[in-house]
C-alpha cells in the first residue's frame, strides 16, 4: 500500500512504497506561498498534499508527486 506522511517539523514528505522503498521530499513544492499542509491522501500510484494559505481551514489547492517523489504539479481543489 502506497503511503504519504508529511512532517511538519522538517517541513518533510515521506512517501513508501508497497516494497518498503522510501523517499523523502522536501516541502518546497508544497508550502511554497505561504501555504501549509492540511492533509495527504494517495490516489492510484500518486500522493496528494492538500493545502491551503495562512488562515484558511479548507484546502484549495492539491500538490501532485509520483510514487517515487517525483513532483508531478498542482491544481486548484
């Protein structure tokens, strides 16, 4: 089972793979803007980081990685 952990400490994705292969991503993708991570889901063979900017309590925008964190984009939600 695919599996996505974000790390607010070091500002950190952690994704690991159904084999045990772990990669770590750094957050600049992800909280860039001023942005901050309120959830990940992984859908299919990908992980979504859902975020949102400063005060916001609902995500509005959805950053895309790989399985192997290869950073993929971002959409608004």
């Amino acid at each position: 089972m695919l599996l996505g952990m974000w790390d607010e400490g070091s500002k950190t994705l952690t994704i690991r793979r159904p084999n045990g292969q772990t990669y770590k991503v750094p957050g600049t993708y992800i909280t860039q803007g001023g942005y901050r991570v309120l959830g990940v889901e992984t859908v299919g063979n990908e992980v979504h980081v859902l975020t949102a900017p400063g005060t916001n309590i609902r995500p509005s925008r959805r950053v895309k990685f790989t399985d192997s964190g290869i950073y993929k984009g971002s959409s608004g939600i």
